[in-house]
C-alpha cells in the first residue's frame, strides 16, 4: 500500500491539502514516532509558514491531492459566472455548509462558496462572518488557480476577479 501511494506525489509536487489548501513536498523523510517508524510527506505552506508531516499511507485518506487540472479550473471559472444560489436558511448552518465546502479541497465546491458571498460594489455590506468565509474561499481558489497556470497569485486574483466583475456586470 505505501508503495502505492509513494509513487502518486513526488517531492517538489505541489499538492491540495483540504484543511490548509496549496502546499508543495518538501521531502519525504522517516521519522520514529511512538516507537514506529512512519515514512512522512513534509509539505510546505509557504505563505502560512507553516510545515505539515503527513504519513505516506494516508495521505489519500485525509483527502490529499495532486493540483487540479486545467479543466477543473476553467470549470470552476465557469461556476462563478454563474448565479448565486443562497439559500434561505439561517445564517449559521448556511455559514457551516460553506466552512464544509472551503475545507473540502474540492476547487468547484471553492468557487461555489466565492460565487455566493461575492458582493459587488453596490450591494449590502458583508457581514465579518460572510468577509471571512469570503477571504479564506477566494485564497484557496487564487492559490490553486496560480499554481496549475503557473503564473503568480497576483494575477490569478485578478482573473479571478474580472470574472467576478463581468458577472456583476
């Protein structure tokens, strides 16, 4: 099974993680914890600073995966021209339904959350639950969006954004 799994990410990939989005492979180190001997993916997230050690042979358990292909991203463009579709629930289980979206790595569900806390310059103000859910969304789909085009987060916000725009529009 390990080897399985060793042969999907490779150091210097760039990976998905749910919980904390783009990251890239360090290395692939061993490390003796509780008297096992576990074989580690160090992933770096380098914007957060922060370095995350995930065993090898759980990495497609916790939901771990290769970026998105250039498919799924146009996709995703395509969902946030879309409508936005919000429900008329209460605030706090339409607030966890979008937290479930944004922690699931999955780049269209991302660009759901985005497209429905969008507001455009003449719209209601947000309230600072929505602009959080909002920031972390757009973040997650921005990063992802950079690395699989290759160009810099800078302009993958601003493709992201005249998409935004253009809807509005």
């Amino acid at each position: 099974m390990t080897k399985a799994k060793k042969s999907e990410f490779h150091p210097n990939d760039y990976v998905v993680y749910p919980a904390h989005g783009v990251g890239q492979i360090m290395s692939i180190e061993e490390q003796e914890v509780a008297g096992i001997t576990l074989e580690l993916f160090v992933i770096s997230f380098e914007k957060d600073k922060m370095t995350l050690r995930v065993p090898t042979h759980k990495a497609s358990e916790v939901g771990m995966r290769s970026l998105s292909t250039p498919d799924v991203v146009s996709e995703a463009m395509k969902t946030l021209k879309g409508k936005a579709k919000v429900k008329k629930a209460m605030w706090s289980r339409r607030a966890q339904e979008y937290e479930q979206k944004i922690n699931s790595g999955d780049l269209i569900a991302i660009a759901e959350v985005v497209r429905d806390l969008h507001r455009a310059d003449d719209q209601r103000e947000q309230s600072y639950s929505e602009r959080q859910l909002y920031e972390a969304a757009l973040e997650r789909l921005t990063r992802e969006v950079a690395a699989v085009t290759g160009g810099d987060e800078v302009a993958a916000a601003k493709q992201v954004d005249e998409v935004l725009v253009s809807r509005a529009a």
